[in-house]
C-alpha cells in the first residue's frame, strides 16, 4: 500500500513545528481524545510506539480520524516487516531507536519517510547512503547538544531529530543546537494524561512546548 503523503510534507511539518508527540501505552479507547487535544493547540505530528497494545489498530484509527489533518507515524520499528505493516495500517513516517538499512529502503519503497535512530558518526553515514535525510539522534540526552552541533559540522545538509531524555528544561537548548525537531513522550504524555482526562493539562503541556520550541527556532 503506496502512502499518500509524502515525505517532504514530513520534512517540512516537522522543520515547521519542531515537535513529534511518542504516544506510548495510550489506550486505543483515548488515544483519538488525546491527539484531537493536542492538535487543537498546535500538534501536527504524532508518533505510536509499536510496543503499545493495539498499535496498528490505532494507527489506522488515527489515520482515518484526522485525515490531512494530523501525521501519523510508527514508533521503535525494529525491521523491514514490522515497518510494512506499519505503513499498511497507514503510518506516513516510520522512526526506529537503532540504524536497519532494511526499514529505511521498505520506506523509499513506499513512499513514506524513513527517521533511522543513530548514536555514531559512522551510523549517521551508513543511513544516509541508504537514503535517509533525516535522522533521529537517541538517546540525545546522553549524547547532548555539543554533540548534535559538532554531527552538524560534520556532515553537509543533515538534518536531525533528537529524542530521549528531551523535557521543557532543555529542549530550547537542543533547538538552538541545530535539531529540527525534537520527539518527546512521556514528559508531554505521560501517566498523568493516559490514564485520565487531564485535558487542561494536556493543552497547557502542549503550549508550553511549542512556545519554546519556536521561540528557540526564531533565534537560530
């Protein structure tokens, strides 16, 4: 199944926002609830963890109740196969913790955008000669903002996502330090909103997130 969205429109929702929300352990019976709350104060880009119960079936929930509205992504994809039922129930970009060339040609394939996980220099070369323009440094916490700076010295025209470890202390920081964007999860949605209707809290989260986000953008 041949994605319609493609991925330069990704590309430039995230390099717009800044922000993809990592919903992970969102019960299927919320999980529309909590994007329709997050997209109403400036969400475009959601992401579902594969290891969530129900995964697929939320993608495809998610994909048929915002269309064109919301991207819709696939989380800790590990292979070529789980990335193709990925992309069969709907998921228009597809994220893994770690480097398998395999994922990112299943995703050129089909048109959708490929966010390889890298942690090294070499792993950053071998994803974009698989094709990846994009890539996802985690856990960026450990590696931090000298890191992504110096990643972007190094290699011409690459573009990072950084993930793991990002909250409302430090994500200007990763910002300013040249990522276009920033994957954040548990701090954004947490236990506090999965197992509620926190949806004040939510929104406010949300904001909060985006102000800094885009404040941090508009000086770099």
């Amino acid at each position: 199944m041949k994605n319609l969205t493609a991925p330069s429109s990704v590309i430039d929702a995230i390099r717009d926002t800044g922000l993809i929300s990592i919903l992970r352990g969102v019960d299927s019976g919320k999980i529309c609830d909590v994007v329709d709350i997050m997209g109403q104060n400036g969400i475009r880009l959601v992401e579902v963890t594969l290891d969530t119960p129900d995964a697929l079936p939320s993608i495809q929930q998610l994909s048929r109740a915002f269309p064109g509205d919301m991207l819709i992504g696939a989380g800790t994809v590990l292979d070529r196969e789980t990335a193709r039922q990925a992309i069969s129930a709907g998921a228009q970009f597809i994220l893994s913790p770690t480097l398998d060339t395999s994922v990112i040609a299943c995703c050129i394939e089909n048109g959708v955008l490929p966010i390889p996980g890298v942690f090294s220099p070499s792993e950053i070369a071998l994803a974009r000669a698989a094709g990846a323009v994009l890539v996802k440094v985690f856990p960026a916490n450990l590696l931090g903002t000298d890191y992504i700076k110096k990643m972007l010295d190094l290699f011409g025209n690459l573009e990072i996502l950084a993930v793991g470890g990002i909250d409302l202390n430090n994500v200007e920081a990763f910002i300013s330090a040249g990522a276009q964007g920033v994957g954040i999860g548990s701090k954004l949605v947490g236990r506090d909103i999965v197992g509620s209707q926190h949806c004040e809290l939510l929104g406010r989260r949300t904001k909060q997130y985006l102000q800094k986000i885009q404040s941090a953008k508009s000086t770099t």
